[in-house]
C-alpha cells in the first residue's frame, strides 16, 4: 500500500511538474535589448508645448492603462517646456546635454537648475515641473503607464 503511495506521488509529480515549469517560463518576459541606433525617433507635441521635441519608445507601451515603459526625449538647444505634471512618478536620468528643472506650477527661469549627464531624478505623481534644454539634450523616463502630461496651472 505505501508503494502505491510513493508510486502514485511519484506520476503526479512527473506530469504536473513539467506543466508548472512551462507555465513559468511562458509568463517571464523576454530580453529586449536596444542600440541607440535602432531607436525610432517620432515629433511629439503636447498641447500647450512648442514643437522641436522627439520621443523614442524603448520598451513597453506608455499609452497603455497600466505596465512599465522606458522611453526617451530629446529637446533642441534652448528647447523650452511649460509647467505640467503627471499622473505617475517618473524616474529621469540625463543622458546627453544639459537638462534644466524647476519646479512648480508656473515657469521661472530664475528657478532653474541645470543638471548634467548622469543625473537621475525621481520626480513624485502630480508633481509640476518645467524647464529647458541647454545644447541638444536627451533624457531617458521610466515609469508606470500611462504616460500623461497635462499642464500646470498657475
């Protein structure tokens, strides 16, 4: 009877096991690797932005209503952006330029700090911000989607 047992255990194992494993390696993500020169480069406009901004979607989607993305912005010289906000945390590192922030809900560029590649920043939701470009910059954004900007208002 105990054999039995052992036995029985012994088959239930062998064919569940296989089952869990698959599942497993079924919902672990993929690698997903990208050389700065496979980024696709696209205009971004929000309302109440001036145009010259790009965006580069590295990984994940930031329009969806929830998961990760990483993505990247680049700005022209003296590039300008108005006070806003988002409704998610956003983490920043500065990869190229100079990256300038200020915070709160209206521009002052007396209020301006200038932050150099290398910087990361951990921005809280709704947190209103503005700023510039000083030579071309490119920042890099990871988040929680969606990605959202909505203006600040004074």
């Amino acid at each position: 009877m105990r054999v039995l047992k052992y036995s029985a255990l012994a088959v239930t194992l062998a064919l569940f096991l296989p089952a869990v494993v698959l599942a497993q390696a079924a919902m672990k993500p993929a690698t997903h690797m990208v050389t700065p020169e496979k980024l696709t480069w696209a205009p971004i406009q929000p309302p109440g932005f001036d145009p010259g901004a790009t965006i580069a979607v590295i990984h994940g989607n930031p329009d969806a209503e929830s998961g990760t993305y990483v993505l990247r912005l680049a700005f022209p010289d003296g590039y300008k952006f108005p006070a806003h906000w988002h409704p998610n945390a956003e983490n920043l590192t500065v990869l190229e330029g100079s990256f300038m922030l200020g915070m709160g809900n209206k521009a002052d560029p007396t209020n301006l700090v200038s932050y150099p590649p290398g910087t990361f920043m951990y921005i809280p939701a709704k947190d209103p911000h503005f700023g510039q470009a000083k030579g071309r910059t490119i920042v890099q954004l990871n988040g929680q989607a969606p990605f959202k900007i909505e203006l600040a208002k004074p």
